[in-house]
C-alpha cells in the first residue's frame, strides 16, 4: 500500500498494482539519465512539458525502483497499461506531482525520440 507522505503513489501496470516512488536515489538516477547536473535542471526540463517515450520508460523504472522493485528499464519498456500511451503519462504525471508539489506539470506531452 502506497504512503502519500512518503512520496509513494500506487498505479496499475503491466496487469497488476504497483508502488512508485521517487527517493533521493531515483531522483539521482534521473539527473543522470537526463544529462542534468542538479535537480533544478531535470525540474526544467518538466517544466518544458514534452517527454519522449525514453523519458517516460526511465521515470517509470525509476519510480518503480525508487519503492523497492527490481526491474531494469528494458523490462518497463515492455509492460503494458490498460490505457496504452495514456495511462503511463498519468502515472508519470500524478509521480512527478506528488514528488515536487502542486506546481508539476498537469500533463506531459510525449514525444517520441
């Protein structure tokens, strides 16, 4: 079960209910991934609100490791939502929310790099 005051949001995917969260680690793991050198820069990068389906799979697998899961991001890459392309940019979204506050991005538009 999910603890909001923790950071942690839960939401279906790849068929069965998971944990999400981003720790210290996950987030330190996304400035990599994102080629940022603090987390100001990934925050602006949000904030720019486009978001190549790369960058879903590695927010996704980051939030999913960040609570605990193993799983690579290949693994996320390849596990489905009943809402296809939809359903992962709300998770993305309601993560990156419940992460950063109330001023996050209310939707992401992806691009597919």
């Amino acid at each position: 079960m999910s603890n909001l005051h923790r950071g942690e949001i839960e939401a279906e995917l790849g068929g069965q209910m998971r944990t999400f969260c981003l720790t210290l680690g996950a987030l330190a793991e996304l400035e990599h991934k994102f080629a940022q050198k603090d987390l100001i820069g990934f925050i602006e990068r949000l904030e720019i609100g486009r978001l190549s389906a790369r960058d879903l799979i590695a927010i996704l697998g980051c939030g999913l490791r960040g609570a605990g899961e193993q799983i690579t991001d290949e693994e996320v890459g390849r596990l489905s939502h009943q809402d296809h392309f939809l359903g992962y940019v709300r998770i993305v979204t309601q993560l990156l929310k419940i992460t950063f506050g109330v001023n996050a991005p209310d939707s992401c538009e992806a691009q597919d790099e």
